[in-house]
C-alpha cells in the first residue's frame, strides 16, 4: 500500500520546490529592480538598440589617456561616458539637418518643473524640427532623463558629464571623507582642501555649475562627431529658459546679419544681457554686452575663449558667466559685444538655483509656475534686416577687476578644470 502512494508525494514535493524557487525569483528581481544603482547601471545601456551600442565597444575612455590627470572613474561614470558617444534619438523622424542649421544646446541639472516646461517652450519653435538639439546633464537624475527621452520634435543627443560631483560619493570631485569642511584649518584638522580667497572650503554641488558648464563647451565643440566639425553658430540655453517660437527663425537673421550689421559682434543673443528687460521696441538692432540667456557663437569664439583656459580655471569665482565677464572676455583686448533683437525671444524664468536640487533639506520650492505672455509678435521672425545697429557702450555689470565671488579656491577643482580643457588635444 505504502508502495502505490510513493509517486504522488513526490510529485507533491518537486511541486512545492518549483513553487518556493518561482517566488524567491521573482522576489528577487522586484528588489533589484527597486534598487537604483540597478536600473543606473542598465540605464544607459537599455536607450539604444544593441547595434548602435555595439559602435561604442572599442571606444576609448578619456580617462585611460596617460597624458590626462582625471579622477578614477566608477562603474556609471564609465558606462555614462559610453553612452556620450551614441548617435542622436530620432533619427527616423528627421533623418536629416538643414544646411547652415543652428545646433541648440541645453543645459541641465535636476530642476524636472523647469525642464518640462522648457522642452514644452521647444516643441513650438518654428524650425526646431531642422536641427540638432544636444542635452548636457550635470550627472545623471531619473526623471530629467526621462523628460527628455520622451522628446519628439527633432533629433535629440543626450550627454551626461562623467566627472560630475553627483556621481561620486566618497570620493573627489565628490565628497571625500577627508575633505575640509566650511572654515577648516587644514594643518589643524589634518584634512584636504584648499579654501577660496575668503577662507571658505569647497562644496561640490557649487563647483559643479562651473566644471559642467566647461566640461560640455569642450565636448560639444572637440568630443562628439556630430558637433566637433561644426564651424557656425551653437545656440546654448538652460533648464530655466523659456524659448518664444520665433526665436529660432530670428537667431537665423540675427547670425546672417552679424557679418556686415556688427563684423565686431563676438555673438548673437536672443535676450538682453539685463535679464529683466523685454528690450526696447525699437525698429533697430542691438550691440551689447554678452547675456547669460539664449547665446550663441561660432568655433572662431571657442577657439578664442578656449585659448584664455587657464584664466578661465584659476579665477576665484564658482559662477562661469561671472568668470567669462571679470577674466576671459577683458582679456580680448576690446568690448565683446554680442547682437540680438529689440524684442526677445527668450525668458529667464526660474527662481531656483542650478545648486538647489530636489530632495534636499534646502530644496528651493518652486512649482514651474509660468505668467508669460506670447503675444502675436512673438509667433514669427520680426528681425528686419534693413535695421541699423544701436551700440550700447560702457554698460554696468561685471568686470575686468573684479574678485569674484569665491567657492573656487580649491586646486583640485582648478585642476580637474584644466584637464577638461585637454581632452580631445584641441
């Protein structure tokens, strides 16, 4: 009798051991898909089909280059940096540029309430459907990856900076564990650092505004094939301008312009350098100092800024447009001026700083709220071109002379800021 029921109870038994190892499997890869450094780690490998990330296989890291003093990367740096050299998304849509396109490129950090409204701004550019538009994240942030992901509207190139204090954790240009800490006395404390010119030692979430902004000037002028050849004009904006839907078209006439209305015009701006104006009205064209909202200039410009490098890394100062007011462009020998319309094209609309990210104790709250009006006038080109020029000379702000505002002072960051400037050997 004992015989005849042997086979059932060993069936029951395998079946019980099919069902235990089923759920502790499927268990098991719920929790590695909560976990982040999981879902980093693939991220950057599930954007693109395998044959494109195949073309990335033989690439070689610009930290392996002997020559180079760049901080030992970790894993999701690496595969980050990887992930720089993958083509453009889109390219189904718009397999090709117009000629004498404009490149955009946009800047961000993790402000996801201003990005979705800046992309949305984007996506009623007339033109923007012609050109290329590069994203440069200051590390790598879930959710602004997937605003842009989800972009449609034209060929879209993501970058993400590799050497990002957001992506080190214990380590520089992180925090290290043996970094100095606001007013620390380094023979006193036994710690590393060297304090800014008013005593105060680095934070890396305030050093990453300025080693981002040069880390993706050299990238997209000499690291990507699809820019480093690129002889006219790059359009950079941030995560925290709003963009009218003329502005490409007026940006086209204002570069066109340029030659024979400002042959002294470093650039073109779609805003005023006093980011409060609107400008003036006037059926006239506009020479003045560089703005921070909507510039843009050619390789002649960034061969010129990237030659003042070593200006550009030693000045005391976190903020790059600060930098480039009280050292790089004073050091040209003449005013830079840039040309831009009497109206704008573009607003600067947020009230959180680039440093005051989300989830911290800090947090600047700010729901992305926009009050802007796009009138009529602002829906298509109102550039003239039979307009004189208006020179602004002498204006206030920042300049030659100026000590700059500190935050800066660390050789290692100045450092790091050099070897950005000798990546791709230009």
């Amino acid at each position: 009798m004992a015989a005849n029921h042997r086979k059932p109870r060993l069936k029951n038994v395998a079946l019980c051991r099919w069902i235990l190892i089923s759920v502790f499997g499927v268990t098991l890869l719920v929790l590695l898909l909560r976990t982040n450094t999981f879902i980093e780690l693939t991220r950057g490998y599930s954007l693109e089909s395998n044959e494109t990330l195949r073309s990335t296989h033989n690439y070689t890291l610009i930290s392996s280059n002997n020559n180079l003093n760049l901080p030992k990367q970790t894993e999701f740096s690496i595969s980050l940096e990887k992930h720089n050299q993958l083509q453009p998304r889109n390219l189904d849509l718009y397999p090709t540029l117009a000629k004498n396109h404009i490149v955009i490129v946009l800047y961000v950090h993790n402000r996801p309430q201003y990005l979705r409204l800046v992309v949305d701004s984007l996506s009623r550019v007339e033109g923007i459907s012609e050109t290329l538009l590069i994203v440069s994240h200051d590390g790598y942030f879930k959710e602004m990856n997937k605003i842009v992901e989800d972009i449609k509207f034209c060929q879209v190139k993501q970058i993400f900076a590799p050497f990002s204090p957001h992506l080190f954790d214990n380590s520089f240009p992180g925090v290290s564990l043996n970094d100095c800490k606001e007013k620390d006395n380094p023979v006193e404390k036994k710690c590393e650092g060297t304090p800014d010119q008013y005593g105060n030692h680095r934070s890396p979430k305030i050093v990453s505004l300025k080693h981002h902004w040069w880390w993706m000037m050299n990238t997209v002028w000499d690291g990507l094939k699809e820019t480093n050849e690129h002889t006219g004009h790059i359009l950079f904006i941030e995560e925290d301008h709003f963009i009218y839907p003329n502005a490409y078209r007026n940006l086209q006439l204002l570069v066109d312009l340029k030659p024979e209305k400002c042959p002294l015009c470093y650039a073109a701006n779609l805003a005023p350098s006093d980011v409060k104006s609107k400008g003036e009205g006037w059926d006239r064209l506009i020479a003045e100092r560089m703005g921070n909202v909507g510039y843009s200039f050619n390789r002649t410009v960034w061969k010129k800024i990237h030659k003042k490098a070593r200006g550009f890394c030693m000045f005391d100062d976190y903020n790059w447009d600060i930098t480039m007011w009280a050292t790089v462009y004073p050091s040209f020998g003449g005013p830079v001026y840039t040309l831009r319309a009497p109206r704008t094209s573009a607003v600067h609309f947020g009230k959180c700083g680039l440093h005051q990210g989300q989830g911290e104790s800090t947090t600047c709250i700010d729901n992305g709220a926009l009050n802007i009006i796009v009138e009529d006038a602002d829906r298509v080109a109102n550039v003239k071109k039979d307009w004189d020029v208006y020179v602004y000379e002498n204006q206030a702000g920042y300049q030659a002379g100026f000590r700059g505002w500190g935050g800066w002072g660390d050789a290692r960051d100045r450092q790091l800021c050099l070897e950005f400037a000798k990546m791709y050997g230009a």
